[in-house]
C-alpha cells in the first residue's frame, strides 16, 4: 500500500496483473492525492476467494474482501474489470466521492443490444486458451491490451516484466473471465448515485471508443476523456495525459 499526497485515490487494477500495474502511473499522481493500490483477492499476496460450485465469481464476495482495504471519503479510480468492482462498491459503500473508469465498459461482451465490445467467440477462445497454458494467455493478453498504443513494444514489455513469478493461478483468472463474461451493469450505472467519470483509449481494441457514447446515453452526467494514441491501458502508454485527464474529471465531479 502507498500513501501520499492529498485527497485519497484508490486505484483498482483489471484482469490479468496486479497492484504492481500502477507502479510506473503513480509518480504522476503523488502531487496531488494520496494514492492506495490495493491487489483484487488472489492477486500479490492477497489470499484468493473460496467461492461456493453454484456461484464461482460471485461479485459481493469480491466486494466485502476489499471493503476494509477502502479508507472513508475515497475516490476510486478503476481499470477495465475493476471498474465492475468499483461501481458495486460504490453501490454500498455511500461514502465514496466519485468514480473514475479507466477502459472500463458496462457490457464487456457484445449482445444483440450491445455492440460496443469484444465478440463472445474470442472471449470464449481467451478462456479456452487460459486452461492450457497460463503465462501464454497473459502474454497473448499483453499484446492486446498494447494493440493501438504509439509504442506498443514498451507497453508489452512493462507487462511482461511481471507476468512470470507475480502472475495470479488458473482459477483466479478464470474467476475474473467469468466476472466478465457476465457483466451487464447498464441498469446499475443508470441507477449509480455516485458522481462518475470515464477514460478511454483512443484506439482501445477491447473497450471500443463508441462505448462513450453508449454510456452518455444510459447515463447522460457522465463525463467521459479520450486519450489519443493509446490503447487498453493509457496510464501506461500515455501516463502524463492520463493523469491531467483525472484531474480535469475531478473538477467537474467534486
């Protein structure tokens, strides 16, 4: 955990790497907030979720794990399947100041009513990989997550760096796809009382950048920031401009 700054931050990191994700972002925070990243369970040494036969990725669990980890009055800023974790916990924990999405869609997978993310039959192709060879998958992941950065090399190669020994186990990642898989929270973030702000990758491959659009027209106050030249994770190829984006969405949710 890393303390500093002012007003509390707490970053939430996605599928596939942990906390240490932030590491190279966070000096671009400091100034101005005080920053918490915390590992999901199964991540770093957070010890991994038990979940019950009938419900293998169940997001409250999730959600009172990391609870304690949350200090009072927080703003939360979330990647991609964090934000899913953030919004449910912003929907129980009233104190939290605002929400900030980073790459973050409602839907992740498309639907007949939903057409802004990735197709069924790749996810389903990810997940099939993920049981045959773990650190493959992550490095497949890697190269997506980089796809449509102005140097994807040095994106995949900070990713890289921390795949091996760091990498969560099997069913931690499957947990997560399922979490995924699953996900449709349009309802919710039309009913979210939480001020919210989102970030988007210019050239994204996984959270498509007509998703903006799609969630101003479920929820029209949400105020959303595209950052050019980047892909899935802009606070790793774009992390200057990521933070100066923060900080205007907090302007105008605080």
């Amino acid at each position: 955990m890393r303390e500093n700054g002012q007003k509390g931050l707490v970053l939430i990191h996605g599928w596939g790497f942990g906390r240490w994700i932030w590491d190279s972002f966070i000096p671009c925070l400091e100034d101005r907030w005080r920053v918490t990243s915390i590992d999901l369970p199964g991540y770093g040494a957070s010890e991994k979720l038990v979940f019950a036969d009938n419900d293998k990725a169940d997001i409250n669990q999730i959600v009172k794990r990391i609870d304690p980890d949350i200090p009072e009055d927080s703003i939360l800023l979330a990647w991609s399947l964090g934000g899913l974790i953030a919004m449910k916990l912003a929907s129980v924990r009233k104190d939290i100041k605002s929400l900030v999405l980073i790459a973050n869609s409602p839907c992740f997978l498309n639907k007949s009513d939903w057409q802004h993310g990735v197709e069924p039959v790749y996810f389903n192709q990810l997940t099939s990989r993920l049981s045959k060879d773990k650190i493959k998958t992550l490095q497949n992941f890697a190269g997506l997550v980089a796809m449509g950065d102005k140097q994807p090399r040095q994106t995949i190669n900070m990713l890289s760096e921390c795949i091996g020994d760091n990498a969560p186990d099997i069913e931690t990642l499957q947990t997560g796809l399922e979490l995924l898989s699953k996900a449709d929270a349009r309802q919710a973030m039309a009913n979210q009382h939480c001020p919210t702000g989102m970030i988007f990758g210019e050239n994204d491959v996984l959270v498509r950048r007509s998703t903006a659009e799609a969630v101003r027209a479920i929820r029209p106050d949400i105020n959303t920031i595209e950052i050019t030249e980047s892909g899935h994770a802009p606070f790793l190829s774009r992390p200057q401009e990521t933070a100066d984006a923060l900080t205007k969405l907090m302007g105008s949710l605080l």
